[in-house]
C-alpha cells in the first residue's frame, strides 16, 4: 500500500534540519492511531516498556519537541529542554509554566531560531508527537521508533496526518525515505514490538 497523495499534509514545510540529529518515538494501535477520537491516549496503548525506552531516550535528548497537547511525563520532565509548538504565540515566547521549555510557532520562527533560544546542546532532538508535529518533521527524522501495540482504537487520531486505511505508518515512513532495522520484542507477553526506521 502506498500513502494517499491526497491526503492532508503539514500546513508549512520545515527548512532542511542540519545542526541536530531528528529522532521521532510513538507508540501506535494496530490501525496506526495515537490516541482515541477525543484527543485522549488510551490506556490499550500504554506500556510500562516502551514507557521505560521513551524516557531513556529523552533522558539522553539535547531537546522534546510536542505540541500543546502532547507530554511525556514522568518524573525527570521538568529538568528537560523542550520546544511546545502553539499558533497561540507568534514565533519563540517563554512557556510561563516550565522554565525549561519555549513556546514556538514554526510560521514565526525557524527550528533553528528555536533550539539556539532554547539553549539546546548539540545531539539529538526527540519528536514526541502529536500527529502534525510528527507530519512537520517527517522529511527530517534520522531514526523514527515506531512502538505498535496489539489494541485497536476505531475513528482515533493517526500517528502521521497521512495515516488512512490505504497506508500504514511504515508505508509513511518507507515513502519518507526510512528502511526498519530488525524488530524487537519489547514486552512479548504484551505483544509490544519495536522497530527503529532509519534514514
Ligand atoms: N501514542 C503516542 O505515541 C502519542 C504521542 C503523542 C501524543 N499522543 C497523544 O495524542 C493526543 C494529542 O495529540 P494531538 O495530535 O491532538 O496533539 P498535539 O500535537 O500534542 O497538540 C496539538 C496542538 O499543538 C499545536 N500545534 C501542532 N502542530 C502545530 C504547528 N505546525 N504549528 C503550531 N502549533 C502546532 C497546536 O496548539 P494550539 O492549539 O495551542 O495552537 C495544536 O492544537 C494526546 O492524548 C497525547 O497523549 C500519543
């Protein structure tokens, strides 16, 4: 199956990202969904595994990079550097609630602009989702670690804005120009895999 040519993309196109390494992470249903019809993740694609890998990662992520309604949570979250995407700001403002984190508007600023006001080291930046932040950077990601989970969620929101019945994830991440390295059992008993797709 290939991606829809017609279905809807990101509303603006990212400049080619060079200073920083671009690594996407989610957990997706077995029809490719991230969280149900009202925006809610359920608790049929929470795994405490795949928890346990995503926090790692972040741990070892010069910057978190979601949108205002997406977290990773957990109890180191605070103390990491994180880009919020809003239309509520006109490019880069302070988040008044985490000192550690900037509001960014990518129409008003680029991702460069944001990671230099944010301080960001060099390294790998971590996209944690939601699906027009990870639609935004799909022509950018070095690796994608997609975790599937067994649960289906019918009429849920898709991983990739191009996600539909006609393509799944990877056909999204393979038409991205990303090949699967071998695919892991993170939690078999579960029925969790994870497979890191690579540029
Ligand atoms: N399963 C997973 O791996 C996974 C990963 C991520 C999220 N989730 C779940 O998915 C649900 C939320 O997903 P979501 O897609 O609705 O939310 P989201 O991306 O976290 O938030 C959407 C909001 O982010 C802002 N935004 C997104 N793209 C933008 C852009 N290009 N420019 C400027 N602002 C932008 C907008 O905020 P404003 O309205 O403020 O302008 C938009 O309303 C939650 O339940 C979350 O837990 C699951």
């Amino acid at each position: 199956m290939s991606p829809d040519p017609k279905a809807p993309g990101p509303a603006i196109v990212l400049a080619m990202i060079v200073t920083h390494r671009i690594e996407g992470y989610a957990i997706v249903s077995a029809d490719g969904m991230i969280a149900d019809a009202d925006g809610v993740m359920p608790a049929s694609i929470r795994n405490s595994a795949d928890q346990k890998f995503l926090q790692a990662a972040l741990d070892g992520a010069a910057a978190v990079v979601h949108g205002q309604h997406s977290h990773e949570g957990g109890p180191r979250a605070a103390m990491r550097k994180r880009l919020i995407l809003t239309r509520h700001v006109a490019s880069i403002a302070p988040d008044p609630s985490q000192p550690n984190a900037l509001l960014w508007n990518p129409e008003g600023a680029t991702f460069e602009q944001a990671l230099a006001a944010l301080g960001a080291a060099a390294g790998t930046v971590a996209i944690i989702g939601g699906t027009e932040v990870f639609g935004l950077f799909l022509p950018h990601y070095d690796a994608f670690h997609l975790t599937r989970a067994p649960a289906t969620i019918p009429g849920g929101r898709p991983v990739f804005p191009q996600t539909s019945s006609q393509s799944t994830p990877e056909d999204i991440l393979a038409a991205a120009g990303l090949r699967p390295t071998p695919r892991r059992d993170i939690d078999a008993a579960a029925g969790i895999t994870l497979t890191t797709w690579k540029r």
